[in-house]
C-alpha cells in the first residue's frame, strides 16, 4: 500500500489512532463514579498486557492492575518523566546510594533525578557506547549500593542497554534493577518478571502510541514493600502529588487519589487496546522490522550510525548527518517534503537525526518517509548510491 499523506518518522510523541483519538474525545464523566472505575480497569489490563505481565480482566473490582504474578501497576498523571521521579522520590531514603551507568540524554537525566533524592554513582559512559559490564559487575561487587537504575532504551542516542545481563548481575548481588522503558515497552521485549525488575516506568505517547500528559509503572512486592518501610520509618523524602502510598492505596479500587487525567485514561486505554490487538510480539516484529530496514538503508547509502552495532535501537535510529549537511534538511524535509524525523540533542545538535520506528507507524509510511529523505539529501547537492527502498523493507 501506498503511502501519500505526511510522513511523521518521530521518536515520540508519535501520531494517535483513530480509535485512541475518538476515546480522547468522550463527554466528560465523574472522577470516582463506575464508569471512570471501567475506565482504569480497562487502562490497567491493557497496561499490564504492554508491560509483559501475567494477564488481568479488564472489569472493575477485580484488581485489574494485579494478575498471578508479583507485579502491580500504577497510573500516574504526568509525562514519563513524572513516574520516573516518583519511582525515585519514593523508592530511596536520602542517604541511600544508587548506580546509574548512562550513556545518552535520558541515562544523565535519570542520574540528574535520583541526585535530587538520594546518592548516586554515575558511571557516564560515551553517548551510543554501550556499558561496560565488567565495570558494571565490578561497582555491585562491592556491595553499597541500594538499585542499580538505566534508561532501558536511549532515545537520544538509539542504543538498548543489554538488560538481561544488567540484571542478572543486579540478582547475583542482591541489588535491584529498576528501568526507565519509557521507549521501550511497548516497543521491544521487556521483561519485567524475568529480570526480577523492581520497577518499570512507560510514558503512553511513545511506543504504546497514545496521548502526552500519562505514564504508568509497573512494580513488585519488594518494591512496594521498600516504599512503605520508608514511609512508616518516617524517612521518605518530600512528596505529595507524586505519593506512591497514596496511589497504591487507591490503586486496587481502580482509583487515582488525586482527579486522574480522565480523556487521557480514554485515549490510553483504547490505543493499548489496539496493542493488545496487535500483539506484543507482532508489534515488536514491526518495529524490529522498520527500525533493520531504516538501518541498514542508510548503511548502505554510506552514513554513520551513532550507536554501537549489537546493540542498536528497534524503536529508535541516530543517523550522523554527512560532510556539509546540518539541521537546514530537517527544515527542508518538513517543509518541502512534508516528513517530519527529529533532531540531536546537547553537544549532537546539529550533528545528527533521529527516525522513530515505534507506535503504530506503517511500514508503507516508512518505506515514503526514507524516499523522501534521501531525495532532500540530493537536493542539498549529496551525491547518494541508486537504492531500490523497498527492498529494505520487504
Ligand atoms: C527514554 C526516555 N526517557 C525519558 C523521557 C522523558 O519522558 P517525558 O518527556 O514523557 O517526560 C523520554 C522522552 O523522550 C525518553 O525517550
């Protein structure tokens, strides 16, 4: 099929689908009453599905945000970047000591929130290099630290961290793992059970393709069980929006404490439910599969990409601009090519762009979109091989 329309080749917030957007648009109801209970029902089985988890029904009263697992989830009004503090606000004592190995944008900022909350090594490793596990291994031997925390997925460089080690190392020395997944689930396998993760966070305008403004975490016993030890020790650090005591305690009635952001839980609720429609699986295979074809495209047509290989991103590519090209083709692909992809960030500006494969973005769309910025890079005089497209994407 085809594709004619706009090309919106972002890495988030990524363009809603129709039925998120008619969710978006329901007549207001009332905060507490049964309908909106339905609504956060609904929300937290299709989060629960995103997540990875063991199923819940999707029906009021039931302990939707629960299953045969040992994880619950919480719905938290705010960004991603919301549930990230609210993890670390209420999950570390101020004197607690956390490690935080980065190596992009997202890492540093998870690193820059725990310090506002607790102690925190920092190992910041090159922008797109990968960690350095015997490093890693090395730090938990010795033993001081509280939870080991990555931004699963960096966006700002297009590289996935290897969590399966990360956190078979966190098991052997008895720290806990948490991650920020805000680009991740939804969009690649997580594993939230199997990686003994305490907690994971996801905000709803990335892979999950819903609207900006609501993020989610998933979390188990030792981690809920840490957040009401702190409490009752009277050692939590200052919080009171972003109460995580008080979330659990509504969270089982399929209730928010505070006014939830009601049309988003609609929108969310309906866009994880076309997930859910899709797959986990079959989503992860159409990421996996734009995000290989955009790769090896631009490999092929001679551009550098910033991650290290084995571990580059299925939901998000950082492609170095070539000798003499700046951020001006981005303004021209919009403009004159009606393709949107995004910019570098920090000492990257200017430098790089950045292709989001994630959402529910069409392989069609993917294939339009990559013609079209091979065809601004000519017009900006680049010389460029003579590729068949499609064939990247077959
Ligand atoms: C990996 C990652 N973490 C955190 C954030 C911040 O999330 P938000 O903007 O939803 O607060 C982003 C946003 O792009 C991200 O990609």
């Amino acid at each position: 099929m085809e594709h004619s329309d706009d090309c919106f080749l972002v890495p988030g917030p990524v363009r809603m689908g129709k039925p998120c957007l008619e969710a978006l648009a329901t007549p207001v109801m009332t905060a507490r009453g049964p309908e909106f209970r339905d609504v956060m029902a609904t929300l937290n089985s299709g989060l629960r599905n995103a997540f990875n988890l063991a199923p819940s029904k999707p029906v009021r009263g039931v302990q939707s945000w629960s299953g045969e697992d040992d994880y619950k989830v919480v719905v938290v009004s705010g960004s991603g970047t919301a549930a990230m503090e609210m993890v670390i606000a209420n999950r570390f004592r101020s004197n607690d000591l956390v490690l935080v190995p980065t190596n992009g944008k997202f890492g540093e900022r998870v690193a820059e929130m725990c310090k506002r909350f607790c102690n925190v090594k920092h190992l910041k490793y090159e922008w797109g290099r990968a960690f350095d596990l015997y490093e890693l291994e090395q730090q938990l031997a010795r033993g001081c630290y509280e939870s080991l925390l990555i931004c699963h997925n960096e966006t700002s460089t297009g590289i996935t961290q290897d969590a399966a080690a990360i956190a078979e190392m966190c098991s052997r020395h008895k720290t806990s793992f948490i991650l920020d997944g805000i680009t991740s689930v939804g969009g690649m396998p997580v594993h939230p059970e199997e990686w003994n993760a305490e907690a994971v966070v996801v905000g709803s305008q990335k892979c999950t393709a819903g609207p900006s403004g609501i993020a989610a975490i998933a979390f188990n016993s030792n981690f809920e069980e840490r957040v009401h030890a702190i409490r009752e020790q009277g050692d939590s650090n200052p919080n009171y929006y972003f109460d995580l005591v008080s979330a659990i305690k509504k969270g089982g009635d399929d209730q928010t404490p505070w006014t939830p952001a009601i049309n988003l839980a609609l929108g969310w609720g309906a866009a994880l439910e076309v997930l859910s429609h899709e797959t986990n699986e079959g989503r992860w295979k159409r990421c996996a599969h734009m995000a290989h074809g955009v790769r090896e495209l631009f490999t092929d047509l001679g551009f550098e990409l910033l991650a290290d290989r084995e571990q580059r991103s299925d939901t998000v590519t950082a492609i170095m601009y070539p000798e003499g090209i700046d951020d001006a083709w981005r303004t021209r692909l919009k403009d004159d090519y009606n393709t949107q992809v995004i910019g570098a960030q920090d000492h990257l500006k200017g430098k790089m762009f950045r292709v989001g494969s994630m959402g529910e973005t069409p392989v069609a769309e993917m294939v339009e979109g990559c013609k079209r910025m091979i065809a601004c890079f000519k017009s900006f005089g680049h010389e460029l091989p003579e590729v068949s497209v499609e064939t990247y994407f077959a």
